[in-house]
C-alpha cells in the first residue's frame, strides 16, 4: 500500500511539475492583438520619425542614423498611445539595427523573449516584416527592404 502511495504522489507531482511548465510557457507569447498594435504603433512612429529626423536631428541625411540615434529619437517623439512599442524599445533582451539611407531609414527589432521580429521601411505606411518564433538574423532582414 505504501508503493502504490508513494507512485500516485509521484505521478501528482510531475502532473503538477507538467502543468506549471505549459503555463509558465504560454506567458512567453505574443498574442496576435499585442503583436497588431507594437506593429501599427512601430510603422506610425517610424513615419513621423522620418520626418523628424531628415529635418532636425540629422539635418537632411540619415545615412549616419544607429540604433542609439534610433531609440533616443524615438523615445524622444513617442505619442502616449505608442506605449507598447515604446516600451518594446526600452526592454532588456531586445535587439535593435538600424541603417539610414539619405532620406529614409530601415530598422529591425527583435525581442528574445518572446521571440518577435519586426522590420519597417520608414518611408512607408505599414511594418514590412512581423516574424513570430523565428531566430532569423537582423542584417540579413534589413537588406531585404
């Protein structure tokens, strides 16, 4: 009687093991409606970001614009509705590149945990890549665009 006590405390203890690992990885997801507005929150800073940037900070030419310039502008400029990206950006464990062209600019941020992936063109109105559970490689993704 023991064993079959001890067996059925050891099979409660891995279910219990067992289910706290599934809910303590299901915390580590973007759910797809946070994933929507740090994307249409990234492509609506990064459009008046541009502007701001060509026009005052580095004076007509962005081809010197690094991912400190990037951060410290768009914290800068921020909207109080941007907060999730915002916050994305002043996250530990986030990895950021950006490579400025005369008048535009391309950056991606890539969060490690969870894993999410963005990557915007500026110029344009929408974020050109939203990659979920990938591990892909910053540079690669900004020649791309």
């Amino acid at each position: 009687m023991n064993q079959q006590c001890i067996g059925v405390r050891v099979k409660n203890s891995f279910l219990l093991i067992f289910i706290l690992f599934l809910t303590s990885c299901s915390s580590t997801v973007y759910k797809d409606s946070e994933v929507d507005k740090i994307s249409i929150d990234m492509g609506v800073l990064n459009q008046r970001l541009v502007g701001y940037l060509y026009r005052k900070e580095l004076k007509k030419d962005l081809r010197s614009l690094d991912k400190d310039i990037y951060v410290k502008s768009a914290l800068k400029i921020k909207d109080p509705s941007e907060v999730e990206y915002t916050n994305l950006l002043k996250k530990d464990g986030v990895v950021i590149q950006a490579k400025g062209m005369k008048a535009d600019f391309v950056v991606c941020v890539k969060d490690l945990k969870p894993l999410l992936v963005l990557c915007d063109k500026a110029s344009t109105p929408f974020v050109e890549k939203v990659i979920k559970n990938k591990n892909l490689n910053l540079g690669e993704l900004i020649k791309e665009l």
